[in-house]
C-alpha cells in the first residue's frame, strides 16, 4: 500500500474528512489522537512478513529436456487463499503445481519441463504481485539425479548423479563398482550453485582403507574434483562431506568418465556481441562441443556457463572490448584480455598505450576455476607494481601514470599449475571513477521506497520506482548522473547525485508498460566526467546479496549483479 500524507492545519480538519468535531475534552482529543497514530503506524509497516521468500529445495539438478519434480519451501509460496507463488527461470520452461490441495503455504511440489534443452546452472525465483524471492540455482545434467543408496541396495555403477545435502553430525558414504583401469571423476558441485558448503570426497577401497582424497582449493574456494584410475574391479566407497559439519547445505555429487569441468574458449564475450564458443575437459582434450552464443545487452555483466548438460564451463559477460592471446599482443584500454596457461612456469605478456595522469586499474575476473593470479606491471624493462592475488583474490591492483607511455603485464599462475580451470580474464581499465554506488537504507516510515531487500523489488506499471542511491565518494566531487537498464533497455531516470553530495532518490521510468506481471532484471549504474573523459561508476549490491548467498563471487550475473523486479500491472495493484 502506499500512503500520501499531507500535514493539515487544524483549521483545514473538518472540510478534508468531512465531518466535524464538537464538544471534544482535552482527554477525549488525547484518546482519538492516539488511535489515529496508532492506525498510521500500523498501515506503515512494512509488508516482509507477506513477502515469499524461497530457501531450500529437495532437489539440486534438473534434467535438460525431461520433466524434474522438485518440492520448493520458503515463506509464503501459497497465499491465505490457496493461490500458489508463479516461478520464473532463467531458461525457458513450464510449471505445473502438483499438489495443489496441499495447505501448506510454506511448501510447493512443483513439475519443470523445459522448452528447449537446457545446459549449465539456471536460476529459479518465485514471485508474487507484491514481492520477489532470493534466486536458487540449479545444476542441468543427465542422467537424472537418484536417491542415496541404503547399505542393503546393490551397489551403484558409473555415471550417476546424487542430490544430498551436507550432515551436521557426519557424513554421507556412497557405495559403487567400477573396473579395473577405468578412469573417474568424482565432483562435488556445490559453490557453482551458490551453496557455501565446504566439501571433502574421500575414496576407499572395499574394506574401507583410504585411497585418495580431494578438497576445495584453499585460496578460490572452487568445488573439489578427484581423479583416479582404479587399481582393481569391484566396490569402492566414495565419502562426502562438509570439513566444519555444517548441516542442509545443497550440493551434488556426480561420478562419471566425463568431467564436469569444462574451459571455454575464448573465455569471454562482450554483452551485444556474437562468438563461436568451444568447450573442452580433462576427458576431452578435443573440443567436446561448439556452440555459437549471443549476449544480449538484457545480460548482466559477469560469469556466465556455456548452456551445455553436465559441462560447468565458465565465461564472462563482459562490458570490454574482448581480446585473446592469438588475437593481439597489444592492447587499447579498456580491455578483457582471456588467455590460458598451458604449461609449468609459463609467463603471459601483453602490451597497452597508458597517458599521463589517468588510473589504470588490473582485475582478475572470476570464471570459477582454481587458476590465482600472479601480476607484474613494467614500463619499458623496469617493474613498477606487482600483485599476488592469492592473497586477496578480488583485489585490483591501481597504478596512477606518472608518464605517457607503453607498458607491459606479465600473468603467472602463483603455484606454477596448468592445464583445464586454469583460464583467465584480466581487466585493463581506465575509464573507472574513484566513487561506488550503493543502495542507501530507507527509514523505516518511509513507504514510498517499499522494499526491505533492495536487490529485490516490485514496480507497478503506473508508478516510478523510487531507489535512494549512496555514492562512496574516494576523492571524487564532482556530480554523478544516474542509469538504469530494464532486461536491457534503456530507463528514463530522475534525479542524480550533486557535487560534494553523497545521497539522492532516484525515480526510474518503466520503459513501457507490461500487459501482464513479469520478473524482470533492473542494472543501475553512474557515470561522471573527469577531465573530460567520460567515466563509468559500477554499482555495488554485494551486501544485499549476501542476504541470500553465503557463496555468491561464483554464482551467474543475472543472479549477483541486477536487482530483481516485479513488474505488476495497475490493476493488480487494485487487487
């Protein structure tokens, strides 16, 4: 609801409601005064507990082209009148409620059957008139997940595929055959799909003596992935679970001959842009697929997966011109710059033009592998600056320009490791201004800006949606103008930040009014001018989205980087 309340004079009472008071005692004004705040109040607090809200699911994967049964719980999935919450997807499909006699309103069983064939993690939200829920992510692969075998089942056979979640008071332990001389994979994908879970895969043999074992990579956090060749045919026991024995954490287990893990290459793509994209694994040296893909400028800048079933193989969206190794050894600024490191000890270098006095910021951008980056920066045959990033993987290194002129990068790998998760993308930029954008608190009286979860919002068709905009000013004054982009097209905005301020309310323009209730995905950013050079200011909502992902430096843009939006027409709002 949204209230527009004037502060009449006494004088202008009686004519506005319509009636007047007479004969009133000072006690009897005390008490009507009394309730008519008190009902104010309670009109203005805000609606979270009728927010849906979607937390868990029994399933982690979906199947790329066959219906997947999976019961979603939260907050609100069914409203008091049985009306259940609509869900969108990242990836075209269709719902069906299952139970729809169930009274349940804080759990669903829904059916997904996708349109077209699906491929690496999709989002699932689930959505009202009046809210939006965090995102779940699931991982796409085939065959179908099945259920933890008891002690008393025959032993399973590669490849499958199991949804667990991880035990608080101990662990998980699978039973399975496999032969002599077969070489498997044994994969935990747990933090691809959001989940904070810090997985351990132990192999034993069949009298349970320990063989191998593999963990996270301390520095990246990246899921563990054991290899190995088996040394005899017959039963193995595969033990899973999380080092600090915390309990419900989503993730799944897949063994198979074919790893998950895929590279992509080239690494990147820029949002608006067309590439031919080519996957290869640990178990497929030669390119597994080839898929031509378009980003479109509705994407989010970020990581993104190539839509290939039971392939996690990593790209970014990026916002930069893209350029790879084979393509140039020099490079105009701002760039993204993919390459690989192929081999023990082996040095990347590139070239670029810097001018006097700009800053060059030099960032790794995650795609979700174990690769941790090593940055030297020289003019000429002279070090200027270096960076280790293990010790601060999302760190950037600033260099300010004390001359015009070229100079080089060299990129390492800080452990001398090689081969498939050791791509990279590296960012040159300086277009970037010394300020941040956040999403500034709202008073708690202040209904017009609704939400208590800004990343997630609701924007009814005959309104602007209201945002109050905090820049963290690092040295710069100067005024900020404001942008917004819904699902890619370009929002009308009011309001920008003024020189030496801090704080604006922004109020963004539907650019066109939606026919039905949609879920859409809404990018703000900021731009200045500084010595006449055009600068871009990123928007930062990390502190929100940590709300709803412990893990979310891996999870896909559209999930980490935009704010969710319901848009609702008027009538609804009627409703």
């Amino acid at each position: 609801m949204r209230l527009n309340i004037s502060q009449p004079s006494a004088g202008s009472l009686a004519p506005h409601c319509g009636f007047q008071f007479k004969r009133l005692t000072r006690p009897s004004l005390q008490v009507l005064a009394f309730h008519c705040l008190l009902s104010l109040a309670f009109i203005a607090l805000p609606q979270s507990g009728l927010a849906v809200e979607l937390r868990d699911s029994d399933q982690v994967s979906l199947h790329p082209t066959e219906p997947t049964e999976l019961t979603l719980t939260g907050q609100n999935l069914r409203s008091e009148s049985g009306q259940v919450a609509d869900l969108w997807c990242s990836s075209p499909v269709t719902f069906e409620v299952m139970d729809p006699e169930n009274k349940d309103r804080n759990r669903v069983r829904y059916r997904v059957t996708p349109t077209k064939p699906m491929g690496g993690v999709v989002t699932i939200r689930a959505y009202t008139a009046d809210s939006v829920s965090q995102a779940l992510l699931f991982f796409v692969t085939s065959p179908a997940s099945q259920g933890i075998p008891s002690d008393t089942t025959p032993p399973l056979k590669p490849p499958f595929g199991i949804d667990l979640k991880s035990k608080s008071n101990g662990d998980t332990t699978i039973h399975f055959e496999c032969n002599k001389g077969q070489i498997l994979f044994a994969e935990i994908i747990g933090s691809r799909i959001g989940s904070s879970v810090d997985g351990v895969l132990i192999l034993s043999d069949a009298n349970k003596r320990e063989l191998t074992f593999a963990d996270d990579h301390p520095m990246t956090g990246s899921d563990p992935i054991l290899k190995w060749t088996a040394e005899y045919s017959g039963l193995h026991h595969l033990t899973i679970k999380d080092v600090e024995y915390r309990g419900g954490l989503r993730m799944h287990l897949r063994v198979s001959e074919e790893t998950t893990a895929g590279r992509t290459v080239p690494s990147a793509i820029r949002r608006g842009e067309t590439r031919r994209l080519k996957v290869t694994t640990a178990s497929h040296p030669e390119p597994l697929c080839e898929q031509v893909v378009h980003i479109g400028m509705s994407e989010a800048p970020g990581l993104g997966y190539v839509p290939q079933r039971s392939i996690l193989s990593p790209f970014i969206k990026s916002d930069q011109p893209v350029y790879t190794e084979t393509e140039s050894e020099r490079l105009p600024v701002p760039a993204l710059f993919c390459g690989k490191i192929e081999s023990e000890k082996e040095v990347d270098s590139v070239t670029f033009d810097a001018r006097k006095g700009e800053t060059i910021t030099i960032k790794f951008l995650s795609t979700d592998g174990p690769f941790v980056g090593d940055l030297r920066l020289f003019r000429k045959n002279q070090k200027v600056r270096d960076h280790h990033f293990g010790r601060d993987p999302n760190n950037s290194l600033k260099y300010k320009v004390p001359e015009t002129d070229t100079y080089r990068i060299e990129i390492r790998e800080v452990l001398n490791r090689f081969g498939i998760g050791f791509e990279y993308c590296v960012s040159l930029r300086n277009d970037l201004a010394p300020t941040v954008l956040r999403i500034a608190p709202v008073k708690p009286g202040d209904r017009r800006i609704r939400n208590d979860k800004p990343h997630r919002q609701v924007w009814f068709n005959d309104e602007t949606l209201p945002i109050l905009v905090r820049a963290d000013r690092r040295g710069f004054d100067g005024p900020i103008t404001l942008h917004a982009e819904l699902d890619g097209k370009r929002c009308k905005v009011d309001g920008r930040i003024a020189e030496k301020k801090n704080e604006t309310e922004m109020q963004i323009h539907l650019p066109e009014a939606s026919p039905n209730r949609e879920l859409k995905t809404l990018r703000i950013f900021g731009s200045c001018d500084i010595e006449g050079n055009s600068m871009y200011i990123p928007l930062d909502l990390s502190e929100h989205i940590k709300r709803d992902f412990e893990e979310f430096t891996t999870i896909p843009a559209n999930a980490g980087h935009t704010i969710a939006v319901v848009v609702t027409p008027y009538e609804e709002k009627k409703k």
